[in-house]
C-alpha cells in the first residue's frame, strides 16, 4: 500500500477506500486502536529481541490479537470484510486469561506497572486499552455502530495484556512490585 503523501493536507482522511474527516471521533477511535496495535507489535519485539523460547506462546497471542485489532478497526470504518469479532473471540480471550492466570500468583493488592521493559510496554499497552476502550463506549453511546462484542472484547483485552505482563515478569524472573496504600 502506497501512501498518499499530501492528500490528508486538507483535513481528510483515507481509510481501506473511504474517505472520513479527520477531527472525527470515528477517525480518533481508529487511531487509538492504531496506537495500542503498534504497542502490542513494540511489545512483541521487545520480546523476540529477548530470543528466548518461552515467550512464543506469548507472542502468538498477541499477534492473534493484532489481527483482531485490525478486524475491529476494518469494521468500525464500515469495510466489507467476511470475519467480525464475536462471541468466539471474548471466550478465546477469557481462556487465554484463565490459562495465564495458572503462572502467576494471586494479587489483592496493585503492582507497579514495572519490571522487565517487555512487561512494562505491555502495562503502557493495557493502560492505551483501557483508553480505546472508554472511547469505543463514547463513541458507541453516539453513533451505535461499536457492537456489543467489541466492548466486551476490548474489557477483556486489557484484562489479557495484564496477565501477560505478569507472566512475562515471571518466567524472567523478575519480581513484582506490590502497592499498599500508606496509613
């Protein structure tokens, strides 16, 4: 795909053949999504330069995730496209957390969004969802074209990212940091 150097000069934006304006909150709501994919795919090469076997598993799921990024974000701009996010992904979602979940221990407390630089990129990613998040329910409560499955897929997602953050910390061996408010 060949960029259109100057042709958004004007205040639009081409999307997969469509044209929006690009103060939009549809044109927002994509670039964030935008944003937390590029943050996904820095964190998966923050964790292939790390070259260790025991992230693979990992980062098939976060690539898996990236393309659910992108078949919400086609979706969202009204693209003709066969595959959707449904109920079959949020449940993949939840296996995925259930699954992760079994490596780490069990918190009742926050953790400093810290650690290894892989983990630590996969916080800032989680924190960027839970910001597309907000605005995919803005927008939604607006427009009425965000379905009901892409809301419960982008809440579990950060609950995803989350887990893996911790996991990673984990098989790196590196300590979690825990908060208690001060009394």
């Amino acid at each position: 795909m060949k960029p259109n150097v100057g042709s958004g000069d004007k205040g639009k934006t081409k999307i997969l053949g469509c044209e929006l304006d690009k103060t939009s909150s549809l044109v927002g709501l994509i670039g964030e999504l935008d944003e937390l994919n590029s943050f996904i795919g820095f964190s998966r090469s923050l964790l292939k330069f790390e070259g260790r076997s025991e992230f693979r598993d990992l980062d098939e799921i976060m690539k898996k995730i990236q393309s659910h990024i992108f078949l919400i974000s086609s979706e969202l701009i009204g693209a003709s496209i066969k595959k959707k996010i449904g109920e079959s992904e949020v449940k993949w979602l939840e296996d995925v957390i259930n699954e992760l979940e079994k490596e780490v221990e069990r918190i009742s407390n926050f953790i400093y969004p810290t650690g290894s630089i892989s983990s630590s990129s996969l916080q800032a990613a989680r924190a960027i969802c839970r910001r597309v998040e907000r605005e995919a329910f803005k927008f939604s409560k607006r427009k009425r074209i965000v379905r009901s499955e892409i809301l419960s897929y982008l809440n579990r997602l950060s609950d995803v990212l989350f887990v893996i953050a911790r996991v990673i910390n984990k098989r790196m061996k590196v300590s979690e940091e825990i908060w208690k408010a001060e009394e």
